[in-house]
C-alpha cells in the first residue's frame, strides 16, 4: 500500500522504468551523485529505475521499498485475521522484537532506501519499545519515508510525540468497524481508546504546526461490517483523517471463513454496498481510496481454477524494487525474506547473519535464488509461483474455498523451489538459509485442527 502523497512520486519514477533513454539518464545521474547519508536513497532509486528498465539478473541497486515486522504478536484478535491459525500452530511464539541494534545489522540496504514500511500482518507494530528509538535514528541519520500499519490502540503519548517531532510520514490504522459494539465483535478491541489516541495526535500535529504524519483508515469491506461503513466515514471526518482504503475482504484461515462474509458470495450486493459507499463519501467530503469504486465482476460459483488462466501481459518489477520480512513463529530472532507476499525465500537469523556492509548485503540481493526470480517472473515463462500470482481467479479463491487456495499456493511454492535447485548452484551463508516450501504449509494447520479434541 502507499499514500496518495507516494502515488505521484512512484509515477514519475514509472515514466523513468518506461523509457529506455530515459532510464540511462537517471543511471549515468545515479551515479554521479554522492553516497551522503541523506542523498543515498535518491541515488538509489535513480540506479533502480534503469534495472527495472533493463531487468537484469544481478543489480546494481538496492531495493528502494523495504518491509520490516518490528514484532511477531499482537494485542488483538481480530476474527478477520490469521492470527487465529498462528495462535494455533504456535501459542508461545517468541515476540521478536527487533532492537536499534538489529536495525543497525540491515544499515546497507536501509540507508539506501526511499520508501520503508514497518508493517504487522497479524501482529502489532507499535508493540515494539524500540520502534521510537529506530524512528528516531532513522530518520535523523537518512530520512527515509517511514510508514507504519497499526490497530493504533498502542499509540502512546511518547510515540505520538516521537512520530510528530521526528517527522514520521504516514500511519495506516486498521479501522474496520466504527460502533463501539462492532469494533468489540470483530477487531476485539476498544475503539473509544483508539479514537482518542488519534485525538491526541492531532493535537500534537497543530500545537507543533506539522502534518506528519499523515493517518488514512483501512476498511476491509464484506457482509459484517457493511452496516459500519457510514459510522467510518463519519469517525474520518471527525478524526480529520487524509482518506479512507476501502478494500475488499481477503480471506483465510480465520474465524469468518466458514460464515461466507465476502462479497464474492453476493457480487450485485457488494456493489450496491459500494455504490452507498461512496455516494455517502462524496456527500460528506471524505476522501476514498481508490478514487472509483472497485467493483466485484465474478460470483463465487464462477470459479474453477486453471493455472494456465493467468495474466501473461502483466510486468512485476518487485525484484528489482522491493525487499520484505516477515515474521517466523518458530525461532526467535528470525525473519523470512523475499519481494512479496506470495513466497518467502529466506530464512535469515538477523543476529548471526551480517549484512551490515554493501559486500554481505549483496550476497543475500544477488542471491542466484533471487537471479532465477528476476529470470522468471514476467513473460509466457513465469515460474510456478509468478504464475499463480497472476492467475484470474487467485483472490477469489482464497476468499471462498480456502483448502483449494491453500493447496495451490503450497504446490505452487514447492515447484519453484524445485526448478530453482535444478538450474542454480549457490554457496552457504552464515545465518541464511534458502527455503523449500511454504514455511507454514496448510497441512501442519489441518494436521493440528484434526488433533484438536471434538
């Protein structure tokens, strides 16, 4: 996700991707810039716009958009999320809270980028103690944009004060019910709390004459909450958010998923709902994003999954672009690694795998699995997982037939693993370790569900 504020930014360094001539400019300018702390992340981007133009195998870019999970656990329970099948699988997981320390070992690729996200899943950013620290250091050392998702029901005093002062750029809070009694039902959590945590916010944001950070809400539509959907629209208006997300309900293993919630039940429904939506949203001067209403085109029954039905004309530029972790369950101080969310690569244990130089970053951006993504990802070639990625009917399945979603998915991340080791050769890193499937597979949560006593 971006802010509107990021949508012109990433546009103009599209028309740089777009355009051959264009990108050798920014390349040859790239590399006349000098690498000052406050200026790496712009000669970054511009060194990244001629390897998305080029694509090579091996770049000579950092990423320019990083993911980090300042934690792997949260205050909520949200019915919507899998937080349900992690507290399953793994009820005494460790809290990875990574520390300035741990930010200090990821320097060579977070001093060079522009964009940097620290994000939850189905945990909770803001329960890191460190997170003020590494904001602070961050952005005084080479101001990246930082952005953070949150439940903001841990929004302290101090961390407002910290996200204001230090020039935080944007917070994206979950927000998808807005009645004290709905908020209860389906995040689990107190949205009056919420509410005057945002207050406060932005009443530091005027006593210090700011507009950072920015705060849009992330609504996910579907049946439950539908009834919210003016009660939200009211709260942003009265909260002053900048907009509201409205997306669409994406399923899982979760506790809606056998209550048939999403609108791919009932497309003419959720389209009526939406066309409220936004009808409302122009009445009373809330912003939406996107700007059009996103409308369901299929009805579940219409879905039958063939892997050949993909989209073969549509680019992704994720590996030369993006660098994301995610939280391991099973091991503390531990992340997955890859460029989306469809497969994780790595395992790295960020304590004893170094990559606070460029040299040792590069072993891991390089990595001749990374090569065979970069080699395979567009084209009527893609690898197995690019392929499902792109497939029609992919977020549709995962919304109603979860155990097909998640057989695909797992069969999908095995084959690539495989092609890959039947083409690569590569060394052993200390501290990084490549994968071979799905870290979570569907069968350890089915596994477990049967065990449980009936």
């Amino acid at each position: 996700m971006s802010s509107p504020q990021r949508e012109g930014k990433r546009s103009v360094f599209a028309k740089l991707c777009e355009n051959s001539s264009l990108a050798s400019v920014a390349y040859v300018l790239g590399r006349m810039v000098p690498p000052s702390n406050r200026l790496r992340k712009y000669k970054n981007v511009l060194l990244a716009a001629y390897s998305t133009n080029r694509r090579p195998r091996v770049v000579k870019n950092n990423p320019i958009i990083i993911r980090i999970p300042p934690a792997s656990v949260c205050n909520y329970k949200c019915l919507f999320c899998e937080i349900h099948k992690d507290d399953l699988l793994f009820p005494d997981r460790p809290a990875n809270l990574i520390t300035l320390e741990d930010i200090k070992n990821y320097e060579s690729f977070l001093s060079t980028a522009y964009n940097l996200w620290f994000y939850g899943g189905s945990a909770e950013p803001l329960m890191n103690p460190h997170l003020g620290d590494i904001v602070k250091y961050l952005k005084l050392k080479y101001g990246p944009r930082i952005s953070v998702n949150t439940n903001a029901a841990p929004l302290t005093r101090r961390l407002s004060d910290i996200m204001v002062d230090f020039g935080l750029d944007y917070l994206l809070v979950s927000y998808h019910a807005a009645t004290k009694e709905g908020y209860k039902y389906l995040m689990t959590g107190d949205v009056e709390r919420v509410d005057r945590n945002l207050e406060y916010l932005n009443r530091r944001k005027a006593r210090r004459g700011k507009q950072k950070p920015i705060v849009d809400l992330n609504f996910a539509l579907q049946k439950i909450n539908a009834a919210e959907s003016k009660a939200i629209l009211n709260k942003a208006r009265e909260l002053k958010i900048h907009a509201v997300h409205v997306y669409k309900y994406y399923g899982g293993r979760n506790k809606l998923q056998d209550l048939e919630v999403s609108f791919d039940y009932d497309a003419k429904a959720g389209n009526r709902v939406l066309d409220e939506l936004y009808a409302y949203a122009r009445e009373n001067g809330v912003r939406l994003h996107p700007k059009k209403p996103d409308y369901w085109s299929k009805q579940a029954a219409e879905v039958a999954w063939d892997p050949e039905n993909y989209d073969h004309n549509r680019k992704c530029l994720l590996p030369w672009t993006r660098l994301q972790f995610d939280p391991v369950l099973d091991e503390e101080n531990a992340h997955y690694v890859s460029v989306c969310n469809r497969i994780n690569l790595f395992k790295i244990r960020y304590r004893k795998c170094v990559l606070a130089s460029q040299e040792h970053f590069d072993k891991l951006w390089n990595h001749p699995v990374l090569q065979y993504l970069r080699a395979t990802v567009n084209g009527a070639g893609a690898n197995p997982v690019c392929r499902y990625c792109k497939n029609y009917d992919r977020p549709i399945l995962r919304n109603v037939d979860a155990d097909r979603y998640a057989e695909v998915r797992d069969q999908a991340v095995i084959e690539f693993f495989d092609e890959f080791r039947k083409q690569y050769r590569y060394d052993e890193i200390t501290g990084l370790e490549v994968l071979k499937e799905n870290p979570y597979p569907d069968k350890f949560f089915l596994d477990r569900m049967n065990a449980l006593p009936r």
